[in-house]
C-alpha cells in the first residue's frame, strides 16, 4: 500500500474525470458495501479504477474531501478484499496525499479471469459508466468468457523493460494522460511488464503493442494492417483485380489505427466505378469506417500469426481482423453484448484524453448508425474458420425495385448486372426476383423476351 502526494495539475484531471467504462468516483460516505458492487463490476468486466473521497460533480461544495488518516479507510479496504467471492488477485492500492482535503483511496482493479460477488453473493458486471446486476444464464455466459486465453499478458522475454522506457511512445502517452509516475512503475502499476524467475521485468505482448518502437519485430505473431485497392465489384479477391502494391502498415496500435484510417480514406476521396453509362462515387461516412477499424484492431486475437486485411472494392470495403467473435458474442447478439478480448489495451487506449475508442462496445452500433445516416445499409458481419470480416457496402436502403425504377427514369434499359454494381447486393437471384416482381406488377417488360439469359434486358413499360 503506498501513499503519493499529488501535484496540482493531477488534481485538476481528476476533478475533470468522467465516470465511464473503466473509473468511478464515489464520497468517503459510501456504505462499504454498496461500493463492493461496483469493485465486483470492475473485476468481472474489463477492469477500472475507483476514487474515493471526490465528490459528486454537481456538489455546491469543496470536490475533495478524503479520510483524515488512512487508517480510516479500513472498513472499505476489509470489505472488498476479504468479503468478496473468490477474492480478487492483484487489486493495486495506493492512498493519494491531497494535504489538508485529507487522502483519497484510489483503487486499480484488473480484470480477473474469475466469476465474482459481492458478500451478498449478488453478481455485477461494468456496462459503459454502470454496475449492473446479472443473473441466470448472463452469469453462465460470463463464466464462459473468463476461460479464454488473455494473449496480450503473455511476457515477451526477448524485450527488456529499457527498451520500453526509452519509446518515444511511452514517453508521449505519459505526457497525454498527465502522470507523475516515473515510466518504470508506470509500466508496473498498468501490469504491461511481468517479473521473470530472476527478478527482472519484461514486457507484455500488450505492452509491446502500444509502446514498442517496431511492435511489429519484436512479436513472433503478425501485428500489421494491410490495405489493398481492388478494381472490381466481384465477391471474390483475386489478384489481378489489385491495384498497385498494398500497402503495409507498421508501428504501435494507436499509430496503426490512424494511419489506416487516413489510408483507406485516401484511396476512397476520389474512387468511382462505372455502373452503365453513370461513373458512381464511392462515399462512406468517415465514423462508420473508423469505428470498425478501431474494433478490428483492439479486439483482434494477437495470437494468431495473420494482419488484419482492409480490401476496398469498387462497391464495398472488407475489413478482416484475425480471431473468431470472442466468448460468447455471436453475430445475432454482438450489437447488445459487451465483451473485450484486449481489456488492458482497450482500456489503456480509452483512457487518453482523445481517445481512438472513445465509446466503449459501442463501435458497431456507431457505425450502423453512420450507415443508415447516409442512406447504406448497416455493416454485415461473417464469422470465418479463424477470422471475422466486417463488410460496408454502397448498397442503398433503398429497396432493389425503387432503384430498378430510378434508373430507369434516366436510362432506355437496365440489366441484372448493373443493378448489382448500382446497388451493392451481390446476389443475382435477389436481383432477378425484383426484376419479377416489377414485371408482374406491368411496370417493366423484356427488351427481347427471347434473349439468352445473360443478356437479359429490361425497359420501363411505357404509359398509354
């Protein structure tokens, strides 16, 4: 247990922090037991951090009013260490010295690999800036996402701490989320370093991941992000559809992240495809492609020796990321569901002040929401053998046969293929079904009702 003296540029962040995802802050005056539910939350999710001795925002009063001696913070630390079920391991506790407001009680919980409850043998879970309670099979499903295997924890013995300490990166992280710390118990306290049989530390895989100069070439597994330009509108990737090199992306998590975004943005500016006669623009709206690239990267299983490919196609962008859906997220219940296999790089990333992932589990309901604003259908998900591909296609709301009719307002006849570019749906039975549909209801006739079936063409039936 340590105590720290605070500086006032600390102090300052703190009375700005939000309560989000990974912090809570609560008053001295809190019953030890309500704020046991909010501990359990912490552990059984992603990890956080609680503050107590700050109060509420909108208090009329002094915001810091902590315990006039540490020892009077007894009854909280008892009842979250020794009455919780199992206990948590590796719970950080340090007292911060604020002089006369006294010393607040700042707890670092980390995720556990375990199901835990409080004394009441009640089960709580973290939810964006919630604790809340579950039961029955929420708990069975929990249970089952604590067996996975946490790559990003595993100590890279190759890599000395030192040459963590002296990144450029670490350096600029520390200076963004304002920490006095010095960069070795930084290292420490976030657990990115693990201590060997010897007694020296080295860091973790997501240590690595966020820190490391060339990540890249100090892991075994591949850790890059590939973008490739594919001139075709074709379900299938192959090679001579590719347009120049694809481009490789090297560096940190957060580097990568920005770097791809602006990539993919670039070939995307000024890319069209011809769809008859009408050159169509690709646009995508800028959340949607950055909130599904930040999922891919954060939540991708870096144990598996694969980059995460971004293929951009004449009408839809693919973005594969290794590993299958984590735990027990399907792609029915992944836009209600929260799970995280990365919790220390998510977390770490969240808690910059300009955060890549700024709303936690949220990206693909932000995205969705960004491609419906715009008019294109949501985001399609396909979980492979050993990857999962999340697709954006220009594809309309619109259904098929309004946009057989718009463009046939401009244009003599249309075919089934240039509905498929015009609208993104790669089926061509879905397509011809339209096409039957409207002639059935007499608003469209063959040009040549004995053509072959590949070159099958349709007019608008013309008002007498």
């Amino acid at each position: 247990m340590e105590i720290r003296k605070i500086t006032s540029k600390e102090k300052k962040k703190l009375l700005e922090l939000q309560e989000d995802h990974f912090h809570e802050i609560k008053s001295i005056r809190i019953k030890p037991s309500d704020l046991q539910k909010h501990f359990v939350a912490f552990a059984n999710a992603d990890g956080g951090e609680i503050y107590i001795g700050i109060e509420d925002k909108k208090s009329t009063r002094e915001r810091i009013i902590g315990f006039k001696n540490i020892e009077d913070a007894n009854d909280i630390i008892s009842t979250l260490m020794e009455t919780t079920k199992p206990s948590v391991e590796n719970v950080d506790i340090e007292f911060l010295d604020f002089g006369k407001y006294g010393f607040v009680l700042h707890l670092l919980i980390p995720k556990s690999p375990r199901v835990h409850y409080t004394a009441n043998e009640e089960c709580y879970i973290r939810l964006n800036a919630s604790s809340k309670k579950i039961k029955g099979e929420k708990i069975i499903k929990l249970s089952y996402s604590k067996g996975h295997y946490n790559y990003e924890k595993v100590s890279i013995q190759e890599v000395e701490i030192d040459d963590i300490i002296t990144s450029r990166y670490l350096s600029d992280y520390m200076k963004r989320v304002e920490t006095s710390l010095s960069e070795e118990k930084f290292l420490r306290k976030q657990k990115l370093v693990q201590r060997s049989e010897n007694g020296s530390y080295h860091p973790n895989v997501g240590c690595i991941l966020l820190f490391d100069e060339e990540p890249q070439a100090s892991l075994d597994t591949r850790c890059a992000i590939k973008v490739y330009r594919l001139r075709t509108t074709d379900t299938e990737y192959k090679r001579e559809y590719l347009e120049g090199k694809p481009i490789t992306i090297n560096g940190p998590i957060e580097q990568q992240i920005k770097k791809a975004i602006e990539c993919v943005q670039n070939f995307i500016k000024d890319a069209t495809y011809q769809v008859g006669d009408n050159l169509i623009k690709l646009n995508y709206p800028y959340e949607a492609l950055k909130e599904i690239l930040v999922n891919a990267v954060i939540h991708r299983d870096y144990s598996l020796n694969d980059d995460i490919h971004v293929r951009i196609y004449d009408n839809r962008v693919e973005i594969q990321s290794p590993g299958k859906l984590p735990g027990y997220i399907t792609k029915e219940n992944i836009m209600d569901e929260r799970y995280a296999r990365n919790p220390n790089i998510v977390r770490l990333l969240h808690n910059l002040p300009d955060p890549v992932n700024y709303d936690i589990g949220e990206g693909l309901n932000t995205a969705k929401n960004a491609m419906m604003k715009a008019g294109l259908v949501a985001p399609e998900i396909e979980e492979l053998e050993n990857s999962v591909v999340v697709t954006l296609k220009h594809q309309k709301l619109a259904s098929i046969e309004d946009q057989i009719m718009e463009y046939l307002e401009n244009h003599s006849f249309v075919t089934n293929k240039i509905i498929r570019n015009l609208t993104g749906e790669n089926s061509e039975n879905k397509v011809k079904r339209a096409f039957q549909r409207l002639r059935k209801q007499g608003k469209i006739e063959p040009l040549d009702p004995n053509a072959n079936a590949f070159n099958f063409k349709y007019r608008k039936v013309s008002k007498k």
